[in-house]
C-alpha cells in the first residue's frame, strides 16, 4: 500500500508583494505629513503626530509641528508614515505594482530630480535600486546603494544591497565595476564586488576579501559575507556543515536572510532532503519579494524541490504563484512546468 505524502499547507501560503506606495506614503495632496508610532514601551496602541516629517533615517524621525517645535523619536518605533507625493511618483508606483519595471523606473528616475526632500529622495532612490538589481542593472544598483548608505549609514534599506546569491557569469560592464568595488575601502563596496566576482576569473579575491568581512565589526556585513562563503561549499557541504548553517541563520536580521536561506536550501536540495530545502528556498519570496531575480528563483526551485518529495499539489501552487507574480521573469519556466505535471497526472489516469 502506497502511503499519500502529507499536504504541506505550511509550505504554500500566499507570498504577499510589497506595496511600493505604501513605502513611500499614501498621499497626494498637500496634506499635513503623518507619523503612526508605537509608544516608547512598545505596549499599547501606535499613536500619529501629524506635521512636517524634516528628516526619516534608520535611526530618527524629526517632526516639526504646526507650532514649529521639532520633535525627535527612535526610527524604531516608527510604524507607518503618510506624505505628499508628486504624480511622476504615484505614476511610478502603479506602473511597479502593475509589473511594468522599466516604466518604473523612469517614472522614479523623473521624481528624485524634481523631490526637494532629502530624506523622500533616499526613499526614491531605494525603490530604483530594487528595480535596478530586478531588471539585471547590478551596476547600477550598487552604486546607488552606495549612495545611500553614505547619505544614511543606518538606512533601514540596508536588506536592498544588491548581492549575487546562485551561480551567475556577470556581463563585462558588471564585472568591471565589481573589480572596482573589490578595490574599495568600503567594506559594503567590498561585499558586492566579492560577491559577483565569486564564480569568475576573480574567485581567489573575492574569496579572501569574504574572509576579511566575517570579521567586520558590521554585524550585517560581517554575517552576508559570512552566507556568501557557503555558496562556495553548496556541492560539498556535508549534512552536519549544513544543519551548522542552518543554525547560524536564526542568528542572522530576519530581513537577510532570504539571500542565506536560498544557499541553505540549495545545498539541501542536493542533498535530497527536499522539504527543509522547500522551506529555505521560499524565505526570500515571502519576506523579501523586493529582490525579485531571488524570489523568482526561489519559487521555481522550491517547487522543483516539492515535486521530488512529492508534493504535486504544492509545487504547483507555487508554480501558478510565479506566473502570478512574475509573469515576465519566471511565466514561461513555470507554465511548461505546470503542463509538464499535467500531461504526467493524464498518463497515470489513463
């Protein structure tokens, strides 16, 4: 008697994508600016200050109310804002939600020359860095994250980095300006160049500026790097090496590790052991949908893993989820995937 695999309804659940207008405020008018925050205990309702948001980092929000007094807060507790938007900004934000990404990124490039607010033009500016990196423009992106950093070094937009997380030949031009930031003093520069030159002519650099950044005193840096190393090891990595990193990641900031999990699932998946691997793999589509070449991925492989450890039913959820989500990417991958298991599941009826 054949045992039927268990439904693994904790696998597939609906990987809801961020909302880019809600990043960047809801209104359009000239509406007093809104701050929701939790209180300072963090027990109880968030409360809104409402009146002139002068500056928003990673580590404080500066309201200047009606009156004219500036009040400061802890980034920390900041739970939502709303702010007055430009049309070429909401237009950017319908064309992203609509999946429309070289539109976009126009349409954003169009509001951060014309946003006279510095702390509105870093949120612009992290919205074209995720698009950048999505539409294969790493170099792009990379420089502009760096920009950002340098104008907010605690930039809650730190999980946008534009890091290589699978096998990947990177165009001339990226590889160029990879070398270049592997040159850097920036040990961030660093960790982005070491990261797309891992599988080139480079390697031997790349990894032994992976090993300087796990001593990075950036806990952040310090612990990409460290995931970065693994991929090294994904083919020989045996199950002990892997469990050790699996628990090295519950260590890691929860908004990192979508580009450490998909390692850890890919070296689990080699080593058959295809439910953990689904679980790694699907981290980054449900937490960080913002890298979309990793969700994309991510979807895909997590579904294969699925299939080979039974679960028909919920790799093709996942697979209909990516067409869903990222026709354009992933649409044509997963639709023959999809017909695939349909003429399998005609053959066994027959």
């Amino acid at each position: 008697m054949t045992t039927r695999p268990r439904p693994l309804f904790f696998f597939v659940v609906s990987c809801v994508a961020a909302v880019p207008t809600a990043a960047l405020g809801q209104t359009a008018d000239a509406s007093p600016d809104t701050v929701w925050l939790n209180p300072p205990a963090g027990e109880g309702p968030a409360r809104a200050v409402t009146g002139e948001i002068v500056e928003l980092t990673g580590e404080t929000v500066v309201m200047r109310r009606p009156s004219g007094q500036e009040l400061s807060y802890e980034a920390t507790r900041l739970v939502r804002f709303e702010t007055a938007r430009s049309a070429e900004l909401l237009k950017a934000g319908q064309l992203q939600e609509a999946g429309d990404l070289a539109a976009a990124l126009q349409h954003y490039r169009q509001a951060l020359r014309a946003e006279p607010r510095r702390w509105m033009q870093r949120r612009i500016l992290a919205e074209m860095i995720s698009l950048e990196a999505a539409l294969d423009r790493v170099e792009l992106a990379g420089g502009h994250f760096l920009e950002l950093l340098a104008d907010d070094p605690a930039t809650p937009d730190f999980y946008r980095v534009p890091l290589c997380w699978w096998a990947a030949a990177p165009s001339r031009r990226l590889e160029a300006e990879a070398a270049n930031w592997l040159k850097s003093k920036e040990d961030v520069a660093r960790l982005m160049g070491a990261s797309w030159l891992l599988t080139t002519r480079f390697r031997a650099d790349a990894t032994a500026a992976l090993e300087e950044l796990k001593r990075s005193i950036d806990r952040r840096i310090s612990r990409l790097a460290q995931a970065q190393l693994w991929r090294t090891q994904i083919a020989t990595a045996g199950e002990e090496t892997v469990d050790r990193w699996r628990r090295e990641l519950a260590k890691f900031p929860p908004d990192l590790r979508g580009g450490p999990d998909y390692v850890a699932g890919q070296a689990l998946a080699r080593q058959k052991r295809f439910e953990p691997a689904a679980r790694h793999l699907l981290r980054g589509p449900l937490t960080q949908p913002e890298h979309r070449r990793l969700a994309v991925r991510g979807l895909l492989e997590a579904g294969a893993a699925l299939e080979r450890a039974g679960h028909v039913r919920d790799a093709a959820r996942l697979y209909r989820e990516a067409i869903d989500r990222f026709a354009e990417e992933a649409g044509v991958e997963a639709k023959a995937r999809l017909e695939r298991l349909r003429e399998k599941a005609e053959g066994q009826d027959e």
